[in-house]
C-alpha cells in the first residue's frame, strides 16, 4: 500500500516530523487535484486541432431552456477558490499529465508547450478572466450566466479545458433556482391564506437531502445551494461547514430536535409506542427547560407512521396533552410537537380520502390494527391526519377565513415531496380552507439530488476568437436542432427592469453592443479572485424584487 496512514494527524504526530516530511504531506495534499487533466480526454488533443494562429477563445455559460423558466448562478465562487485561483500548474503536476495522456491515448499528444510556457511566463497561476453575474441573481434561459477567455494569446486552448469544471455548475445552479422557485410557492400560498411572519417562510421548506446525493463534495455544494435563495431549514451540515469556509457565512442554516425510526422502535414495538412518545416528550422538557430560543417555541418533530399514524394522533398524542399543552420553560418558551408522516399517498394521508379502493383496505386494516369498527376507521380515512388533529387540539380561523392549527401542534410532510406536490397539497389546502403555513415540507433527493444538466439545458459554447490578431464572431448553429444554436461575439447581460424577465443578452454584433451597460462583474483575473460574495449577499440578489411580490 503507498498511503499508510488515514484520517487526521495528531498534534504529536506533526511536532515529530522534519520539514522535509512536512512538505510531503502538504505536496501530497496539493497534488490531490491536478487542474491540467481536471477535464474532458479529448481537449487534451485540441491544441493539434485548432486554427492555426488562433490567439483568444471567448466562451460562455447558459441554460438554453429546460422546466424552469429562469436559472440562479451559485457555487462559481467555490470552483474558483477550490480548483482555479492561486498557483495551479507545477513541475509535477505537468509531468503527471503527460504520463497519464501517454498511457492513456497510446501516444503522446499532450500539449506541455502550453502548460511549461504557463509555469514559466505566469508562475503557475492561469491566464484566465472569467466575468459573471453577481451570484444568487435569477436570469431567464436562454441567456449569458458568464464569459471565460484566455488572457494571454499563447494560451487559447486553456479557455475550453477549463470548460469541463465551470460546466458543473449546472448543478448547484439547478439546485438554487429550484430552491428559490420553492420559496416562491411558499410565499404565494402565505399572501393568500397565512396571518404568520413573513419570516417563518424561509422555515417552510427543509433539506432533508444530504443521504441521497452521490458524493460528499455534492452534499456540502448542493446543500449550500439550496440555502442561497433564503429558505433556511437543513440537515446538511456539510453545506453549513462549506458556507462558512467559502461564503463566508458563520451560520446558513437551521434544524429542531427530532426523531427517526430507529428512536421510535428503539423502545420495543408498537406496544411501547405510546411510552416512548412519552419518555421523548418528558426528556425534551427536561433538557430545554433553560432553553431560549429565538422564536420562543422548542419545536420537537417526531416521525409518526413507524406504526400507525393515525393511532398516534387519534389516541396517542391527545392522551399525552398534558405533557406539552400549556407547558412553558424557565423563559416562558413552549413546546411545539410536529407530526411527520413519512409514508403513503401525502394527499391522502393529511387531508383524507374516500374514493378508491385502496382507502377500503386502509380502513379495514385501521379497523382491525386499533381494534375498532369500520365505519370509525372509515372516518379516520377520510378525515386524514389535519383534520384529526383539529378534532382533537381545536383550531382558530385567521383573518383569511383559513383555519389553523393548535400553537403546540404542527405537520411536516417528509416524503415523496416535490415541487408539484407541493403545488398539488396548497391546491387542496386552499380548497379545504387550512392555512399552509400548517404544513412545513421535509425534501430529501429530489430536492439535491434528482437532477441533471439537461433539465435547464446547460452548455458553454466558444462565440469569438482572435486569430493572428483578428477577432471573428462565430456561433455554432446546427440545422438537425434550432434549440442548441448559440450566441455570436462579444456578449453583455443587459439590465431594462427590476425581475428576472428583465434582463436580456446583447451580442457584439448588435447595434447597442457599445452602449449597452454589461451587469457581468470580473469575478477572476490571471489567478486571483477579484470579486467576493457572502451568503448574505447572495440572498440579497436571490430575493423577490417588490414588482415580483406585487404578483404573488
């Protein structure tokens, strides 16, 4: 085995070491990532294809469409300062290339002019400026997000091997604008049914993600997207350690004290079941009672359907009133139980249901489960989870004429959600007169996982070149599919409003180019980064302008 030792060094550890072994340790980290072969095989062979004299290579980032109707940058200022800025190109690293590309292709291809020349003439950093729009800002497809070009001419190839990187943004990217187009529907539903702060909307939608993504550099990058549009609910806490380090953010998110399967059965079935709600409860009180926080609640979510969900609202919970109802800790804070359905049709299950057979067989098996007849499973049934627990904690009506939930009861939909369930849950909510801020919304893998770079059609696409000091527009423009046509020339994103749909890609080649004031920033110049965003800064840019509000 080359590598002996795993995980960290102790402080003991390193007082040994000489400075020569200090040194390998920190070369080995550094040579972790080799930014020469961090992209596509075949652009290692480019620099024999390309035009002779070809100086500069201008490209660009955008979504050429897709299921959302705009797109949020996030995340370029993470592949800057992990993989881009500061000395890039060594000795070793170029030497690891060439063997790699030797072996690889069978012969040697490999462009160590350029590499040699950019260690030599730059000192290792690139020779790069990538220009963007201010991260956290929502731009309608089918426009420029940013613009790459080489800065010097010697290194014209460089601009697209760096394309293989900047292309994994559609990532957090997709993650972002779906995040803030949750928020959106959230917000939506607020105006028209809820009395609540506007404030607990960014409470209403929470990442449960971080289990279902492939990898722990996804988690940490996705789950940090998905906080950037202001909804502020995580069980990420990779992504709260990534916001901190490199948005400069000491705390992204929040979570509540709560349960999972494996607490619940831990006390030996469904026999205990009442017990361990019990136990949790009394425990929970215990802890807090010197509690403060913030919003005055303790909020306990408690996974319900381990067993039978409608037992513990129908039974268990009103039998345990006692224990929250009223309480209040040393600083008058109470305690809010959250029931959590994780299982089920989420329509069915929190609103009830009478119209399939399905629901026959659920009734009978709640009949026979609770040892009760069928025709007051039949009304659990169809009642479904909100309405028992009207029935059983009261409700209020708010001044919308929507009815609200007991203070110390709530519901947290856990599974199976996704924007259109969402959208489909409000609809019905709005149709039985229940106010959505009732129901916060849990999102594992469709929230950071299910999605892809053609759900908004990434591509970053070469539009102008300089080739023996003349520059020439160019477009790729394939007569089998209008759709993947890109722009020409220089390109400037061009502000005429205050929304998304407001802004507009103006090419060199328009008449306005000239004049046209360009919102794209210099965000990085030949190996430094020249513009910096905090989390707070991006959800400035993410949020809702007052001519988007005035539509909600």
């Amino acid at each position: 085995m080359k590598n002996t030792h795993f995980g960290d060094y102790t402080e003991l550890e390193l007082s040994k070491f000489t400075p020569q072994q200090l040194i390998d340790i920190i070369n080995g980290f550094q040579n972790e990532d080799n930014f020469i072969i961090m992209s596509d095989s075949y652009k290692m062979t480019h620099h024999l294809l390309y035009v002779d004299k070809l100086q500069e290579v201008y490209s660009y980032l955008e979504p050429r469409g897709g299921e959302m109707p705009y797109t949020v940058l996030f995340g370029l200022q993470y592949f800057i300062k992990r993989y881009i800025a500061g000395v890039r190109i060594t000795k070793q690293k170029i030497e690891e290339a060439r063997q790699k590309n030797i072996a690889h292709f069978g012969f040697d291809c490999f462009d160590d002019t350029m590499w040699n020349y950019i260690l030599e003439k730059h000192g290792g950093v690139l020779p790069l400026e990538i220009k963007a729009v201010p991260e956290g800002t929502p731009v309608g497809v089918k426009n420029v997000l940013l613009t790459i070009r080489n800065t010097d001419k010697n290194c014209a190839p460089l601009t697209n091997v760096t394309e293989t990187l900047i292309m994994k943004l559609w990532a957090p990217n997709t993650v972002a604008t779906y995040s803030r187009m949750v928020r959106e529907l959230i917000s939506k539903y607020h105006k028209l049914t809820s009395d609540v702060p506007e404030f607990l909307i960014d409470f209403m939608h929470h990442d449960f993600g971080y289990r279902g993504v492939s990898s722990e550099e996804s988690a940490r990058l996705l789950g940090a997207a998905a906080l950037s549009s202001g909804l502020k609910g995580t069980d990420t806490m990779g992504a709260l350690s990534f916001l901190e380090k490199y948005y400069n953010e000491p705390m992204g998110g929040y979570s509540v004290i709560a349960s999972e399967h494996s607490v619940m059965t831990s006390y030996g079935g469904k026999l205990h079941e009442e017990e361990a709600y019990r136990k949790i409860i009394q425990r929970v009180k215990r802890k807090m009672m010197n509690a403060n926080p913030a919003s005055g609640v303790i909020i306990l979510s408690l996974v319900s359907d381990t067993y039978n969900i409608y037992n513990v609202c129908y039974r268990i919970l009103p039998k345990l009133a006692s224990e929250f109802i009223g309480w209040k800790n040393n600083f008058g804070c109470t305690l809010k139980i959250v029931i959590r359905p994780d299982s089920g049709d989420p329509e069915t299950v929190l609103f009830g249901s009478d119209t399939s057979i399905e629901d026959e067989k659920l009734a009978n098996n709640l009949a026979a489960d609770m040892n009760i007849d069928f025709d007051e499973a039949w009304s659990l049934v169809t009642k479904g989870v909100v309405q028992i627990l009207f029935d059983k904690f009261g409700y209020t009506t708010n001044s919308k004429g929507y009815r609200v939930l007991h203070p110390q009861i709530g519901v947290l939909q856990g599974d199976g959600v996704s924007y259109k369930v969402i959208e489909q849950l409000y609809y019905e909510m709005v149709r039985l007169k229940i106010d959505t801020m009732n129901l916060v919304f849990g999102s594992g893998g469709k929230y950071l996982q299910a999605h892809d770079r053609d759900e908004q059609k990434y591509a970053i696409k070469a539009t102008h070149v300089i080739i023996d000091g003349v520059g020439v527009s160019i477009e790729k423009d394939p007569i089998t599919d209008s759709g993947k046509k890109s722009k020409k020339g220089y390109l400037k994103l061009v502000r005429t409003g205050n929304t998304w749909k407001d802004l507009h890609t103006v090419q060199s080649i328009d008449e306005s180019y000239e004049t046209d004031i360009d919102i794209m920033e210099t965000v990085f110049l030949n190996g430094n980064l020249i513009k910096e965003y905090d989390l707070s800064e991006v959800r400035k840019y993410a949020d809702f302008t007052s001519e988007e509000k005035l539509l909600f």
